[in-house]
C-alpha cells in the first residue's frame, strides 16, 4: 500500500514542478484526513495543485469561489420550494460543500459570515439546515486557498476557523531551475488529453489510513508534544522571547494534529514508530497557524515561523 502512495505522490510532484515538500505535505493531511489552508501570493500554482490532486484521486471535487456577494446557502444548499402534483413540498438542493475533496478558492476573500459556514463541516463532517443534518462523504477533506492578508480585498479568517486546518502550507517562488521545467511542463500538456499515472481510489486512502492507525508513539513522543504545545502557551523557561512573542498559543488540537500529522510521515518514512524528528518534520505546518503573535513579535518583524522555529530550538526532548 505504501508504494502505491508513494507512486501516487510522486504522479503529483510531476505535476508541480519545485514544490515537493507542499506535495508531501498535503498528502500527510490527506492520510490524517485532515484539512488544508494553502497560503501564497497569486499565480504561484495553489489552484494548480489542489486540482492535480483531484485529477488522481476518485472523489467528486467541488470548487466554491469566495467573493464578497457570497452567501452561507451558497455554500450549504438549502430547503426549495418543489411542485409535485398538486402540492408543494420543500426538498433540500445539496450545496458544493457535498462532495469529497472541496477546493475553497481565495477564501478570505468572503466575510466571516460565509467562511464560519464551513465550521461545521470541517469539525463534524456534517450540515445543519433548518433543522435537519445532512451527513457529508466518507472522504471529506476542504483545501483552501488564500492571499496573503496584507493583500487588498482579503479578510483574515477567525481563529476558531483556523484552528479547524491540520496544516497551513506556504508556498513560495520556484528556483529557476524549477520555473523551467514547469514552463517545458505546460507547453507538453496541451498534446496531453488526461494526467499521466493511474488514479488513487477512496479504498487504497482508508486502507492505508488504516495501517498509519497502527504506527505507535511512545510516552516520551507524546510528552514532546505535549511540551511543544504547552511551549506556545506559557513559553519556556529559559527563553524570554517566545513568552514575550505569543499572544495566544495552540490549544488542544495543535497536540492532536501534531500526533496524528507525525504518525504519518513516520509511515512514509517507513516506520512503524514515531521518533521526535517526525515531530519536527511536521511542526510548522501543523503550529503555524494556530499562533496569534503579540505586538511586541509584530513590531520586531518575526513571523510564525520564526517563532516555532526557537520553540523547536528551546523545548527538550523528554528521555
């Protein structure tokens, strides 16, 4: 099973150029069945990977673009009104979020209103709608794209939102080297007519889900985590700065996404433990993003990054 995902990630990889860690990373969140928060400037290829994806898994894909007009039914679906004979009857429409692999374009682009109507969703993989809930599919995952917020025109999305995302991804400009070969890449699929590679299917996903539900972590890795969590809330003892860096730190579901996000790059690193490198492997995209930074970290010019960064430095890994 494992070399089948292995083939399918490197299917992807071929199909974004220079951006292979966004690739391993996305597929750690697709094998926790967890979610995804793309973030970079515009034309640096995150619709692009979110639908090569999608054109190598068998899932139905839905694509919702956020706009300022957009409306929570818009997203959900909603009750309308039917002509059946001579009565009329109310029938739920299922909105896009009803699919498998949800790509959630610019997404702080729509007021909190409309983003806060993914909440449910994403936690309890279900939809309330006047009343009654409406289950979503046993392959859910929603990948959201957004602008940097410094852009014009994006919202910043609630914490509570945020904190719904496995994993917030960067990606960055490609090496010369890299925009090459894409430019040789985009010129060679207009003669193509599907993607090359054979296609994942939902069963190979939970089959290897599966087997990731066996890797074991030990005492001590669950204390590490634990300590790195625990490190964004009070800070540590022996550093300053990051009590002095952090407003808000992660809360339970950064430990619980840190678990569930190390058990996998241990398996695809052929393992059947988690060791503390796993931890770190996965430390910036599973934390970065749960930190609300303080005004002193703002005014000094460090990011989230940074900031986990000298967490990793400063929490000691327990014996």
């Amino acid at each position: 099973m494992k070399n089948t995902i292995l083939e399918f990630e490197k299917h992807i990889g071929d199909a974004v150029v220079g951006q292979e860690t966004v690739v391993r990373q996305i597929l750690i969140a697709l094998l926790a069945d967890g979610h995804v928060l793309l973030e970079s400037l515009p034309g640096l290829a995150k619709t692009r990977t979110v639908k090569a994806i999608a054109a190598r898994l068998a899932v139905t894909m839905r694509r919702i673009q956020f706009t300022p007009d957009l409306l929570p039914s818009d997203i959900t679906g909603g009750d309308t009104l039917l002509q059946s004979g001579t009565e009329r009857v109310l029938q739920f429409q299922p909105g896009p979020i009803f699919g498998n692999l949800i790509l959630a374009d610019e997404i702080n682009r729509a007021p909190a209103k409309v983003q806060s109507a993914l909440l449910e969703a994403m936690e309890e993989r279900q939809v309330s709608v006047s009343g009654k809930t409406h289950a979503m599919a046993d392959l859910f995952m929603v990948m959201a794209t957004q602008n940097p917020i410094e852009q014009e025109g994006t919202y910043p999305l609630p914490e509570a939102q945020m904190d719904r995302f496995l994993l917030k991804i960067l990606i960055t400009y490609p090496t010369p080297e890299s925009e090459q070969a894409m430019l040789r890449l985009l010129r060679s699929e207009t003669k193509q007519t599907s993607p090359a590679g054979g296609t994942l299917s939902q069963e190979e996903v939970f089959a290897a889900r599966r087997e990731i539900e066996n890797v074991s972590v030990s005492p001590a890795v669950d204390a590490y985590i634990v300590a790195l969590v625990n490190g964004t809330r009070h800070g540590i003892a022996s550093d300053a700065d990051l009590s002095r860096w952090i407003e808000v730190g992660a809360s339970p579901r950064g430990a619980i996404g840190l678990d569930r996000a190390a058990r996998v790059h241990a398996w695809l690193e052929d393992r059947d433990f988690v060791t503390p490198d796993d931890v770190r492997a996965v430390a910036h995209p599973v934390l970065r993003h749960r930190l609300v930074l303080s005004y002193d970290a703002n005014a000094d010019g460090i990011d989230a990054d940074r900031v986990v960064d000298r967490l990793v430095e400063t929490t000691p890994v327990p014996a």
